[in-house]
C-alpha cells in the first residue's frame, strides 16, 4: 500500500518536473526542476532496493553535476527574444531528435513486452540479490567480472580529464603566483632594518 | 520502538512504524533546536571570552534566553521581498538550507541502535544531504538579483565542491576501515580500536584524516576562518543581504544546526560516537548519548575557538589549500588506509 503510493507520488513527481525543466522559461527554473527530477528518480530507485545507486545519484548529479550546471546558468545574460528567435530555427532539428526518441522508446517497450531480456519481474521488484547489502553486491560484481571495463572507464575519464585542462589552462606570463614555502621562509629581517638616520639625513633605500 | 509499539498497543507494524517514525523526527528535530538556540549562546559567549568582553548578559539568568530574544523580535519583524527578487525562489532558499539542515540528523546514531534510520548506506546518505546545502545559497544569491549576493553565491558554489571532494576521500578511509557504510556499525567497530581507546583518532593512519575532516567540516558549513560566502569586509553580509526576518532566521538556524552535525560526524565517525573515549567498564554506566553530546560540545567549542582566534582566508588560499593540499593527501592517505589493510586483514 504504501509502497505503491510512495511510487506514483515519484512517478508523477518525476515526470512532472522533467515537463517543467523542459517548459520553464528562464534556464535557472529549469536546472532547479532537474534537482528536483533526479531526487524523484533517486526516491525510485531506493524503492526498488537499490539504495546505493540512489545516494550515488544525488552525491553526482545533485551534489556535483547540477551545481556546476547552476553555476554556469547563473551567469548567463538571457535575453528571451533570442530564445524565441532559435526555437523556430532548431524547430525541425528538435522534431528529429525526438522522433528518434521516440522510436527508442516505443523499440524498448516493444523488446520489454516480447520478454526477450529477463533482468527484473515486470512487478518491479529486482533480480535476486546475493543475500547482501547491494554497496557489497555491486563492488563485488565491479571489482571482479567487469574489472576491465571498470578501469578501461576509468581512464577513459582520467583522459577526458586531462585533456579538458590542457586544452584550457594557458600560462599568462603577465600573472604573479604566489609560493607558500618561499612566503613562510621569509622573516622580519629580509625585508626591513632599522635605520637611525641623523637629524637632516635620509634613509638610502 | 517500533516492536515496542507493537506490544503495547497491539497495533498492526505500518500503523506502529509510522507511529514510532514520527515520534523519533519529533524527538531528533525538537531538542535539535533547543540546542541551536543554546549554542548560538554559547558561541557568543565563547566569542566574547576570547575577546575579553561579557558577551550576552542581559536576557535571562546570564543571559541565558538571549536566544529565544532574538528569535521572538525575529518573529514579529516584516518579512521584505525586494521588488527585483525571483520571489518563489526567493522564498524557497532558506527553507531549503533549514530542512537539509534537519535531514541529515536522521542516520546519526544517538546510542547502540538508536537511530531514526538505520540505514545500509548511512554515510553516503550524510553525504549525500550535506552536498545539498550548498543550493539555499545559491538559490538565494541568484534569487535576490543583487550583486553581493550573486557573488557569495558564485563562492560557495565553488568553495563547496571543492572541499566535498576532500570529504569524499577522508570517508572512504574510514569507510575502507570499519568495511560498512551503516554509521552504527561505524561506532561499533571503534571499540578498543587503539589498545583500550575507542575511537579511530588514536589510529596514527587515521588521525591526521581526522585533522582534515575538522577544518573540512569547517569549509563546508562556512564557518569562520573560510566564511567567505558572508565575509562582512567584502560583500555586506553575502547571500543573507536581503533577507530579513523569519527567513534571515531560518539562515540563522540552519546554519548553526550544519555546525552541530559536522560535530556530531567529527564525534561518530573519528571519537567513537556513543562510547566513551576509553574501554573501561564503569564508564559505560554513563549513557551513549551523554558521551555523544559532550564530545559534540567539545568539537563545537574547537568551531568556536578557531571562529574566535583564526583570520579569514583569502579566496585563493582557500581553493590552494582544498585542491593542492587536502586533495593529494588525502588520495594518498586512501592508497596507503586500503594498502595496510590489504596486507594485515585481506591477507596478500
């Protein structure tokens, strides 16, 4: 009973939110609406057990990938006539993808519904677990038989990574950094003495 | 509480559940802000000591109610949206950061099981709701469309990413440790961990990950030396500028509520949580949760004594310290936790 109410308020929850990212006008709402939308699908994925992959969705893509999303959208200058102006342009391109979308989906049902793949019950309730937490589940399963894969991902990530600073870091030569070690070894005696300079004299500096 | 509920009443397991949840948010949430209400005291009070000045004196038996003062003016002033403000997010920020603040709180183990949700991934969840704090502030800098504002919100947007990292890292040490997420089971295996003390601090491997937790912690809740996000000196009072009343109160509480978790996580994941500090048979007389409250009071006073005494960081020594150094050290403090235990426990 409650299981079934707490799905249909995420289900709904979900879908509308991921409507009203698409919907709102000003890109800020729509960023806010997306938290909200992963909360949602965070909240169905604890439903069906997988509680790991819930807080790892939050921890990511709330925790990290939105803020810098927000924090990118916070800085534009929107001017909605321009985005008026582009939505007639990037119309047919927009018809395009979501025909596609749409084929995806329609292509998956179809398979779900032929039953050719059997990873969960249609119930919703998931495949058989090993009689442990699904944290130790998942780390088994990725440190053993997809070792590979997961390391092959990995560096594929540590590639993009790097790449993604050489490609924007540049050393401005006009720029002063600043060296910790050399700024703690300076003392009082390096950089000032005491002077009694005579009545008419000055100072040297 | 739930089988307890059960028994007595006779109740069918949704009813006595449901029951037993909503006393325990009751029993988490209220002396929660009775606490906050007593430790913006005590800061203030710590404050002025370290400053030689009397601090709050007038409200009360030593100025005890100084507190419930300030909340009830608080109360009765006009909340003021301005005209340029996004006023439903404007509205929404500081509820966001004050029930955030109060979520958290729902996997911290008071005493052996005495938790409101004893959950498989406790610490994640922590981890998880601590990484949302950081959106009352931006929702705020952006919503009130004014600049300083704008700009304390660019700055803790930064400033928390930068140091979750960090955290992550410190965690999966004393995840990889204790070998559970659950943070009951965290406290439970602190027991005699070192000789006869409790607590993964005594560890040599772990202690200087506590070091970092602590002046972390202090990042993430900006607090004082790393306020940036309301340096008063730069940007008036950051992404608190325009809000007043009840809503520049829920700030308030919010905040303070951040701090005392950071101190409860310092106690539960690196002091032993609910046991005392040494294994010694007449100190477990004393119940856990006195021992939690008195090493949360502890850490709070450290929060309060750096806020006291400590400049406050420039922005770039702030983003230095968090990227250049607590990001190595503690990636390699990682290799080195999971490489000692791979040799004595796993075996190999």
């Amino acid at each position: 009973m409650i299981q079934t109410l707490a799905f249909y308020l995420f289900a709904v929850l979900l879908i509308a939110s991921a409507v009203f990212v698409i919907l709102s006008r000003n890109p800020v709402h729509s960023v806010l609406w997306l938290i909200v939308a992963f909360f949602n699908a965070a909240g169905l994925m604890v439903l069906v057990g997988a509680e790991f992959i819930a807080m790892l969705l939050v921890i990511v893509y709330v925790g990290a990938v939105a803020v810098l999303f927000l924090f990118v959208v916070m800085m534009l200058d929107i001017d909605f006539a321009e985005l008026r102006a582009g939505f007639i342009k990037n119309f047919p391109l927009g018809i395009a993808i979501a025909l596609v979308l749409l084929a995806e989906l329609v292509l998956g049902l179809g398979a779900y519904q032929a039953g050719a793949l059997q990873l969960g019950a249609a119930d919703g309730a998931s495949a058989a677990a090993l009689g442990v937490s699904n944290t130790a589940a998942i780390g088994a399963l990725l440190y053993t038989r997809y070792l590979f894969l997961f390391e092959a991902a990995g560096m594929l990530l540590l590639v993009a990574m790097i790449g993604a600073i050489v490609l924007t870091h540049r050393q401005r030569g006009d720029s002063r950094g600043q060296n910790v070690s050399r700024q703690n070894q300076r003392r009082p005696g390096d950089a000032t003495r005491n002077e009694r300079p005579e009545v008419g004299k000055g100072v040297v500096l | 509480m739930t089988a307890r509920f059960q028994d007595w009443f006779g109740w069918s397991y949704e009813v006595a559940w449901g029951w037993a949840t909503f006393l325990g948010i009751l029993l988490i949430a209220l002396p929660l802000m009775l606490a906050v209400a007593m430790i913006i005291y005590a800061d203030r009070k710590i404050w002025a000591a370290m400053a030689l000045r009397r601090g709050p004196n007038v409200v009360g038996p030593f100025g005890l109610l100084q507190s419930f003062a300030d909340g009830l003016k608080v109360f009765l002033q006009e909340t003021i949206v301005p005209s340029a403000a996004n006023k439903g997010i404007f509205i929404m920020a500081p509820i966001v950061t004050f029930t955030v603040a109060l979520l958290a709180w729902a996997v911290i183990p008071f005493n052996s099981g005495a938790v409101l949700a004893d959950i498989n991934v406790g610490l994640l969840y922590v981890l998880a709701i601590s990484s949302l704090g950081v959106y009352g502030t931006v929702m705020a800098g952006w919503a009130s469309n004014s600049k300083y504002p704008f700009f304390s919100a660019m700055r803790a947007s930064a400033q928390m990413i930068s140091y979750e990292v960090s955290i992550g890292f410190i965690l999966i040490c004393v995840v990889l440790w204790a070998g559970t997420f659950n943070l009951n089971d965290i406290v439970k295996d602190q027991q005699s961990h070192v000789w006869i003390f409790n607590g993964y601090v005594f560890n040599p491997l772990l202690f200087p990950m506590w070091v970092m937790f602590l002046i972390s912690g202090m990042a993430e809740t900006g607090r004082a030396p790393f306020d940036l996000t309301e340096a008063e000196s730069e940007l008036v009072a950051g992404y608190q500028t325009e809000y007043s009343s009840m809503s520049f109160a829920l700030y308030w509480l919010g905040e303070y509520a951040n701090v005392l978790l950071m101190c409860a996580l310092n106690a539960t994941l690196f002091f032993g949580g609910w046991l005392p500090p040494v294994d010694w048979a007449p100190l477990y007389w004393i119940p856990g949760w006195i021992w939690l409250f008195a090493k949360i009071g502890f850490f709070f006073f450290i929060f309060s004594w750096v806020k006291a005494t400590v400049p406050r960081y420039r922005y770039d020594q702030l983003m230095r310290l968090g990227w250049k150094v607590f990001l190595p050290v503690s990636l390699g403090f990682v290799v080195l936790v999971s490489g000692y235990l791979m040799v004595t426990r796993y075996g190999a």
